[in-house]
C-alpha cells in the first residue's frame, strides 16, 4: 500500500509545488515533503495557528467548520484541506497555479482520507 | 567600477523599493521592475509586476511589463520542454508546450504543435482543445469566422472525445450562444448540468440560452453574419458582472455601489468593505457584530501575520470553503473587502471583483488626499 510519505512525494512532484504535508488538527506534523528552504515545524506550527484561528471563529460565530482554506500572498501561496482528523497543506511560490493543480490535491487528499480511515 | 556600478544600482533599488511601499502606484512598480528587468532578474521584475497587478489590476503598463519578463522566462522553459520533446515525445508534454505558447500569446506556435500533436495521437483531446482555445481567442478578437467554425469544430470533437469535459461544453455552449445558435448551446448545457447540477456558470449560461437573441440559418451562416456585421449578436456573459469605476473624484458612494452590485450577482450573500474600526456592509448582515463580519476579520489579521512569518510576503486575498459555501477576503494595508457567497459561484471572479474594489477605494483615497 502506498504510505502517507509516498502520497506527498508524489503530489510533490506532479503538482510543481515548493512543499506539501500533512499534520494533525492540533499542528503536530504527520509527513512532509517539503522544498530545502522550507521546515515543517514551521510551516506547520503557522498553519496550525491559522487553521484554529479560523475553525474557532467559524464556530463561534455560528458558521460551522471549513473544508478548504487558501491564501494568497505576494511572494507564495498556501492551501490547507481539512482530510478528517487532519489536514493537508500545500504551498507553492507566486507563481504557482493551484487551480490547476487542483485535481492532483484532490486526489492525494482522497488517497489520505482513506489511509486515516484504514488507519482508525 | 563594477563594485562602484553594482553599489550604485543597488542603493537605486532599495530606494525605489521604498517608494514602492510609501507610495504605491504603478508607475512606482513598473519603475522598480524595469530596474530588476535591466539587470536580467525576471523573476523579481515578475514578482514587482504581480505584486502591482494585486493594486493596480487594470494598469496597462504592469501588464506590458509583467508580459515582457514572463516571456523571457516561458522562453527558457520552452527550451526546456523542446529538449525533452525530442527526448521521449508524449501529449502531456505537446500540451504543456502548446500552454507556454498560448500564455505567450504565439497562436502560430500553438497551432504548429497541436496539429503535429494531433498527427502522432488522434485520440488525444487534449491538443484539439488547447487549439480549439487558441482558434477561440483569435474568433473573439477578430470576430473572423473561419476561426470559429474551427474553434466550434474542435470543441466538438473534444466533447465527443472527453464526454465529462464540462469546461469544453461550457466554452462550446459561450461562443454559440453569442452567434445566436441557442438551440445548439442549449443542447451542450444540457450535458453540462447534468455533470454539473449546481454550477452556477452553466445556470448564467442556461438563462442566456434561454433569453438571448436567436438566430436563423445554420452556424456556418451564424458565423458569416458576425464576421460580416462586426458584432457579436449576444453579449459576452461576463459583462453581466459589475463594471469597476475607478476615478479619484469618486468618493465613499462608489464603493457603496460596487458593494450593491457585489450583492446583486448570482449567488452572493452577502459583502463587506472594512477600513480599520468601520465596515461597509451590503446584503444579508444583522448589525454590526455580524459573524460573517468577525471572521472576516480575522482571517485578515491572522493570515498576514502568518504570510510575514513564512516569509511569503503580504497577504493579498484568501477564499474559505465550508458548510457556509465560500467567503472570498482581499487585503491590502488596513483595507479589507469580503463576501460571501454560495456553492457553485465562480470563486475566482469574484476575488477579482473584490481585489478592483480594494484598487479603486485606494487609487480614490490617494486621489483625495492629494
């Protein structure tokens, strides 16, 4: 079967991003395959922070919870989808194209989902 | 010398770096990028450009100059592509190549290597769709019939090909709706929604279809008759969308306005303009401690907090999809403009919208001030 590790190398490198992984709801990272300049710990602990933020809001306003959360900034791009007890995050540069790679996400998303499940 | 010369350039980029911040306009940007351009860093210069385009959206100028520093970069990525092309030839490679060429804006390269894709792999809808665009675009701006009886043909044949291709179906259905054949459009809209129940593109489209201008004789005949008049007999969809007014002598009301025709469009709950402590609001909003508003907010504050710390730059737009459908946030400085809208609305238009919103109040503010 393929692991979580193989799933994110793969997405990787089909989807030309600078780095993706996967981390619990809480920010405690479960895989990574990330670019040289980028550390998970990182990219995950900001995450993290901005997933809580965003759920904790969302909630107490009366919103419920979030599927897909992406952010553009000037210099990159970050895209976190909630895959059921975690979440997947992905970032590319500027110039990266998230709409396009959007079926590759969605499918190593489909792929993680089942593994936690499989997992459970 | 050239220690001296390097000095001397980089003082000149911090100072217009500067400038850029302090007082954002796109002849700031495009001073800066042609600067990084000169000293052959495409990347920075695309970086200024895009960076400008987030303000400015609609500066001629930023595009001319983003244009020119991604051509020297598709260049050397073609070259790439070309290598590996004679390497192992494969329809993936043909389209990501027939794509640098498109985006290029070469329609004669594009053309060239879809055809010579479609000689080695008929099967491939692919190359006939990425052709079927190129002949799509040169119909749109030339009004030329001949291209859009080919880009009509192409288009069939990669829905005959690739029958769940929604976004071939939908561009087939556009160009035949604005030549007047709606009985045909309405027939490939048909299949649309049925692969697509609650895309609201192809519900715009089906209304089109349903309410446009009909006209007589075969699509042949369609075709002539708008090369003959010069007009397309139906108006393109997207200029049903709210049209920015930019101008500096135009005050609060504008944006009040755009707010409205936010709201108006298909799908749209509800929306926002906050400056620091005051918020805008048009649509389904209570009052003031709104939770739309609230976590508006927050995801500004926190998403910019987070972009500095990764290191990526500012935070210019972010979109949220959940049980609550989608809220599209666009910053820049302490101005903030949001909305909120439902499953199945173009995600990607409306944060265009909201990024001319944000542009325009800022361009007026500057205006003002001066």
């Amino acid at each position: 079967m393929t692991s979580i590790q193989d799933i994110l190398e793969d997405l990787r490198v089909t989807a030309s991003l600078k780095g993706c992984l996967v981390m619990m709801h809480d920010g405690i990272v479960v895989a990574t395959a990330l670019d040289r300049s980028l550390e998970g710990d990182v990219v995950s602990g900001l995450t993290s922070f901005l997933t809580s933020t965003l759920r904790r809001v969302l909630t107490e306003s009366g919103l419920g919870g979030f599927t897909s959360l992406t952010v553009h900034s000037t210099h990159g791009k970050v895209l976190m989808v909630d895959i059921g007890t975690s979440y997947l995050v992905v970032t590319t540069n500027q110039f990266g194209r998230l709409d396009l790679s959007m079926p590759e996400i969605q499918e190593a998303a489909l792929q993680l989902r089942r593994l936690s499940r499989i997992s459970l | 010398m050239k220690l001296f010369q390097r000095l001397k350039i980089w003082k000149e980029l911090k100072r217009l770096e500067a400038k850029v911040h302090e007082n954002p306009s796109p002849s700031t940007y495009v001073d800066l990028g042609q600067v990084y351009l000169n000293m052959e860093m495409t990347d920075h210069t695309v970086r200024v450009a895009d960076e400008g385009l987030s303000l400015f959206p609609n500066s001629e100028e930023l595009r001319k100059l983003r244009k020119f520093a991604q051509k020297a970069q598709l260049n050397a990525k073609i070259k790439d592509l070309r290598v590996r092309l004679n390497k192992s030839a494969s329809p993936k490679i043909y389209k990501e190549l027939a794509d640098q060429y498109l985006e290029l804006g070469d329609f004669g390269a594009v053309q060239g290597i879809a055809e010579e894709c479609i000689r080695r792999f008929p099967e491939d809808a692919g190359a006939y769709f990425v052709l079927a665009k190129a002949r799509l675009t040169n119909f749109y701006r030339d009004m030329s019939s001949r291209d859009g009886l080919d880009a009509v043909r192409g288009l069939q044949r990669v829905v005959d090909l690739e029958r769940k291709n929604t976004k071939a179906l939908k561009m087939l259905a556009e160009v035949l709706i604005r030549v007047g054949a709606l009985d045909d459009a309405n027939e490939y809209l048909q299949r649309a929604k049925k692969l697509m129940p609650s895309d609201r593109e192809t519900e715009s489209l089906l209304r089109e279809a349903q309410n446009g201008k009909r006209m007589q004789g075969s699509i042949d005949s369609m075709f002539h008759h708008v090369e003959e008049r010069g007009t397309m007999v139906n108006a393109s969809i997207a200029a049903d969308k709210p049209q920015p007014r930019v101008a500096a002598e135009e005050a609060i009301g504008t944006v009040r306005d755009y707010l409205a025709q936010l709201v108006e469009v298909d799908g749209v709950i509800k929306a926002c303009y906050i400056k620091g402590s005051k918020a805008m609001v048009k649509g389904d909003i209570r009052d003031g401690n709104d939770g739309f508003l609230r976590v508006v907010r927050v995801v500004a504050k926190a998403a910019q907090r987070v972009s500095r710390r990764m290191d990526i730059g500012n935070f210019s737009k972010a979109s949220i999809d959940g049980e609550f459908g989608h809220i599209c946030v666009c910053s820049f400085g302490d101005v903030v403009a949001a909305l909120q809208c439902e499953f199945g609305t173009p995600v990607d238009r409306l944060l265009a919208d909201l990024q001319e919103l944000v542009a325009g109040s800022l361009y007026m503010s500057r205006g003002a001030e001066r």
